[in-house]
C-alpha cells in the first residue's frame, strides 16, 4: 500500500483526483514545491496544480524544511474565534464573527468586493524562529453568557466573552498576520446598550435607547482589506428585537421594525476559501445550503427577538432561540473550526430554567503551497469517477454503480487491481453516549476483473445518532462489491454508540463505544467488531471501548468507537476519574501515491457535566471519526457527524445536568469503494 506517515481525510482524495468521465486526462510534472511539517496534511487539484494543505484547528508550528522549485511563498486562511451569544433577561445581540485574514486569490465578500491580501507570504528554512518554524495561534471561541440574575443582581458574567486572536507568522513578530477575535453579544440590563467591537462586530440590543451595533475590523485593515464586519442595529425603545453580529462577508441583519412582533437580526454571512481543496470538501468550514459547498468561514451569530429568532450566518455562526424546531431556548453555538459567532438566548421566562448564549466557534489557521503538476493516464475500465495519479488509474465509487473492464483488455487477459470496501459507519449514541463504530473495511491489494465483465457496487449509508429520550442510533448499512466467481464481498456497517441506558455498545463492522450512566458502579459494554475476511479480501475491524460512571455520581462518561486501523486497536475505554473515550484509528492508504489518507475511524465519546464538572469529549480517530460533543451550561453537546464517504463512526452525545438538555448523537460517514490498477 506504500502507507505513509502523513494524517490524512480520505475525503480529499475524493473531491480532488476525481475527474469526470472515463479518459480525464491532464499533464505532468514530478513534484517539486516545499517540504514542511505540522498540522493536518491534505494533497489535492486544483486544475493543473497540486496543492498541499496544512490545516490547524488547535495552535502548534509550520515548519519548513526544505524549498523547492516552486517558489517559496505560501497561501494563508487565519480565522479568529467567534465571540460567545449573551445570555439574557429579555432581548440579546447576536455575537459576531472572529476576524477573518487571507491571501488566497479570488476571495471576496457579499458585495464582490475582493478581501485578498496582495502582500506575498515569503518562507525559508532559516526564518521564523531560526530553523524554518512559523507559530500558528488557533483562538477558541468565546464562551456564552449566563442567565440574567435579575433585577437587582449584578449583571456581570451575563454577556458572552469575546473571541480569541489567531496569528501566523514568525514567533513574536509583527511581520505576521493577526485575526481579531468576535465581538461577545450584549443583553439590554445596563447601559451601554451598543453592540461590542471585534473582528465582526456584536449586534446591538432591542427595547433601548442605544442600540447602535457594535463595530467590526477591530484589528485595521491590511493592504486595504478588512477583516469583517458591523453587527446589526437593535430596536428602540418598544422594539423588542436585537441585531444579529456581523460576519466576514457581511454586516449582521438588523432587527424587524416591531414590537412584541418583532425578530431579532440575522447574523451577517461568512465568505468562502476553498484553501484545503475543492468547495465540495466536507472536511473544513461550514456547509452553504444554497450552493452545496464547504469551506465558509466566520459568519455572525443571530440576535434574539420576541417573536422570532435571528439565524445564524452561513459560515458557521449559531441561530439565536426560539428556532421553531428546538424547543428549547439557547443559543446555538458557533461551529467548531469556523471562527463563527454564538447566537443569543431568549427572555427566561418563570419557572425556566436559566437560558444561555451559544459559544463561539473557534478559529482555524490553513496553509498552503503548489507541490507539482498532474499526470496523464488511460482507463481501461467503466465506474465510478475516474482520476489518474501516481501511474494508477483510479476508479471511485461515492454512490452504487458497477465496475466494467471492456472486453478485449488491452493488454489481454484479466485486470489487476487495488480495492478498498467501506461500510457506512455507525450513529453516535445520545447523553453520556459512546461513539459510533466505524464501518466494516476489506482490502485486496491484488483482486483480478475479468473482461466484459459487470461487477454492481452498493455504498452503505451512515446510521444516524441517537436522539433522547427516544430514538436509539442506527447501524451503518453495508457496502458490496461482486467479484468475479459471483462472490459478494461485504463491508458490514459500523456498530451503534451505547445511550446511558442501557450502556451497551452495538455490534458491526467495528463496534460502538459503550455508555456511561452514573454513578458508579457502573460499566458499558462495548460492542464487538464484527467483520470477517471473504474471497481473497482482509477484514479490518476492532471493538469498541468501555464506558463508565464516575464514584461520586457526578458524571459518567462514554467510550470510543472502534475503527478499522490495522493492529486491530479498540476505541479507548474509560477510566475514572479521566476522560471520554477517544475513537479508534481508522485504516491508513496511499492508493493515490503521494499521501496518506483514512478509512473507518471510530467516533469519540460523549461526557457528562454538572455544574462545576470537568468537559472532557472524546475525539474522533484519525480525524475523520466524530468528535463527542462537548457539553456546557447551556450547551447540550451534540456528537460531530463522521466525514462522509470515509465509513467512519459518529459521535457519541454529551449531557448537561438540568433536565432535557441532552445532545443528539452524530450520524456516521457514508461508505466507499475504490478500485486502482496500473495506468
């Protein structure tokens, strides 16, 4: 397989050595850009260039080590954290966006007015801290505010916490490039009621005499370009709506003209920068509905109303409460990695229990830089979307369809090939919930097609996570392929993560984590893996991992999923006191010749938190598992979804202590099957 130690999504590999049709076919020059370290790496097209991708979304360093012929200056997306939605005694200001910095060609704000920095990037392998090191800074989001005590009561700790800055560029030094933090929402108790400064600014408060928002591109321009936007105006005296904070792309909506009728702004849009592959990558940033791509970034958290809530901005940033279809009033939290802004809670209303902002997202810092040009090939087989790379040619199935090698061959006799099967991975279970299994994996490095032959493939979708009270997660479906001999080799899906009750993991490909109902004692049984080899394919699979309930009864927490890595390691079980359970790795594959990449990595487990009590999520293995959810006041924690078309397991659950907040568990990956033979 020519595995390589490099941290992977499988997911890249789909969405940048596709081309369409079955003779793609572009030129090629061995690769000879910059060599360097850190974060996670993703090789992709973008035309006739490969780019490799650096992708930070917690601090660490680039570090360069050697240069190639492709020059020595590198692309940059730096997006601070988001600032955290105000809790509230009535009408709340959406957060805004963290600051967002780039100089990737072609990026541009809802206006079409261009953001891109023109000032080149230079690195070396003797600047930054001396030895090619650049720092990168990932600023967190900011926190969501509490409930407002009262009247009375002092009013501190009520509005959100601003978002922290992320910064690129040699240590300490202001030759690098600084994201502003969001602006934190503010609730109408005391003056001043404006809306608060940041990268985006907050929104400004209803039902007050100032609801001016507050301002946004607190860090200054660079070259020109800002880093975001204002929040939106909030209604005056009678008008009880607030404005929505700004994004990158755009000011935060401001509050419709009202009074008890009135609904808080929207929070203003992000921007898209396809920096770590294609728009459709599902790996970082956040989704756009309306045009079905990925990578937007730093849109503004939505204000609160009295009669309806302010959505969020594409680019990550959290709904204010009072969604319709929640039932609950908190703010929604900005999206992990995105520098989104949290949206505002709604008026507590006797006898709720107390309502929260949603956190701000955290930022995330990608880098990247032309490694070489691609290469021409030959398919001499039908199915699937066709790429060419590394002297293969590849065939890769993302939906059901069915490999065809024509007859005569060219050579003649029968096709060699490479062939990876992925099952859908398993749905992460709910509150205290362990995470779910990733899908069956079969592997054959050396499966023969015969020719005028028709070989049906069906990708297994993922299960979905479980949803409290009701509602258990779902096994992953089966992927199949038919071989030659009419034998059908199946990837078995990918076992459910345990609820808290009952606790026991589900069987299936890998197994689910096990659940972690408190108190002690008390243990969740994993479940099993249960793949087995056929037809001259290798099954890969592990168990899942032990979960628990903490002595004191103040939490319990949840096990790993298992994952389809090759030593057959489970998902990590719990001790106490300690931490959830991370998921398994998944399997590791370079059918592309030039990276690395992931298959089938379990889901991490979910925690329990009172107040007071340690927030301790699992993560996802190999970071195409999802993470468990990370609970907070306020927050119940849904487990993240497994990256799809890599099989993996979804996130267990996390819960908070006040009754009916307990997150939804994530849904898994869906399968795959790839099929590689000499061009």
């Amino acid at each position: 397989m020519g595995v390589r130690s490099v941290n992977n999504s499988l997911q890249q590999f789909l969405d940048t050595f596709v081309r369409s049709g079955t003779d793609a076919a572009v030129p090629y020059t061995a690769p000879s850009g910059l060599t360097a370290t850190g974060g996670v790496i993703n090789d992709y097209v973008d035309g006739p260039a490969i780019y490799r991708a650096h992708i930070f979304t917690s601090s660490g360093t680039f570090n360069v080590t050697a240069l190639g012929n492709l020059g020595n200056t590198v692309e940059y997306l730096i997006v601070a954290g988001g600032g955290g939605g105000s809790g509230t005694n009535g009408i709340s200001g959406g957060a805004g966006a963290g600051g967002l910095r780039t100089n990737v060609p072609g990026v541009v704000n809802a206006a079409s007015n261009p953001l891109t920095i023109s000032t080149p990037f230079l690195v070396s392998t003797t600047g930054g801290n001396g030895s090619g090191g650049y720092t990168v800074t990932v600023g967190g989001g900011g926190a969501g505010g509490p409930n407002w005590p009262g009247p009375g009561t002092p009013s501190i700790g009520i509005y959100g916490l601003k978002g922290n800055p992320s910064y690129f560029g040699p240590p300490s030094s202001p030759n690098g490039i600084t994201a502003t933090g969001g602006g934190q929402g503010r609730c109408n108790n005391s003056s001043p009621y404006a809306g608060y400064p940041g990268g985006s600014g907050g929104g400004g408060t209803g039902n007050d005499p100032g609801t001016s928002p507050g301002s946004g591109n607190e860090g200054g321009n660079i070259d020109g370009k800002p880093e975001g936007n204002p929040g939106g105006a909030g209604g005056s005296s009678g008008n009880y709506g607030s404005g929505g904070g700004g994004g990158a792309g755009a000011p935060g909506g401001n509050a419709t003209p009202g009074t008890s009728s009135s609904v808080g702004g929207d929070g203003g849009a992000g921007v898209k920068v396809a920096i770590a592959g294609p728009p459709t990558f599902t790996g970082v940033g956040a989704l756009n509905p309306g045009t079905g791509e990925y990578q937007w970034f730093a849109g503004g958290g939505g204000g609160s109303g009295y009669a309806g809530y302010g959505a969020g901005g594409v680019g990550g940033g959290g709904a204010s409460s009072r969604h319709p279809s929640w039932n609950q009033k908190y703010g929604q939290s900005g999206t992990y990695a995105t520098g989104g802004g949290g949206g505002s809670a709604s008026a507590p209303e006797a006898p709720s229990p107390p309502n929260y902002g949603g956190n701000g997202g955290s930022g995330i810092v990608v880098v990247r830089y032309q490694i070489g040009t691609v290469q021409t090939g030959t398919a001499k087989a039908t199915g699937g979307a066709i790429s060419y790379y590394g002297g293969k040619t590849i065939h890769t199935f993302i939906n059901s369809g069915a490999f065809t090698a024509p007859a005569p061959l060219n050579p003649p006799g029968s096709l060699s090939c490479e062939v990876l099967v992925v099952a859908g991975g398993g749905g992460g279970g709910s509150g205290q919930a362990g995470g779910g299994g990733g899908g069956g994996l079969m592997y054959n490095p050396s499966q023969s097609f015969t020719a005028g032959s028709a070989h049906p493939i069906v990708i297994g979708g993922g299960g979905n996570g479980g949803l409290f009270p009701a509602g258990a997660a779902s096994q992953g479906t089966p992927t199949t392929l038919l071989i030659p001999g009419s034998t059908t080799i199946t990837a078995t899906g990918g076992g459910t993560g345990a609820p808290a009750s009952p606790g026991v993991g589900g069987a299936g490909g890998s197994g689910g984590g096990g659940g972690g109902r408190w108190p002690s004692p008390f243990t969740g049984p994993p479940g099993p893996g249960t793949q087995a080899p056929s037809g001259g394919f290798t099954a890969y699979k592990s168990d899942g991992g032990t979960g628990r309930g903490e002595p004191s009864g103040t939490y319990g927490l949840g096990g790993g999923g298992g994952g389809a890595n090759p030593t057959g390691t489970p998902g990590t079980s719990v001790t106490i006191p300690g931490n959830a359970g991370p998921g398994a790795a998944g399997f590791p594959y370079s059918v592309t010749g030039i990276t690395t990449h992931y298959a089938a990595g379990g889901g991490g487990g979910g925690d329990y938190r009172a107040p007071g009590g340690a927030n301790s999520f699992g993560i996802g293995g190999s970071s195409v598992g999802g993470p468990g959810g990370n609970a907070g006041p306020g927050q119940p924690g849904d487990g993240g979804n497994g990256v799809m078309s890599t099989g993996s397991g979804g996130g267990g659950a996390s819960f908070y202590g006040p009754p009916g907040e307990v997150g939804r568990g994530g849904s898994g990956g869906s399968g795959i099957v790839i099929i590689a033979y000499p061009s």
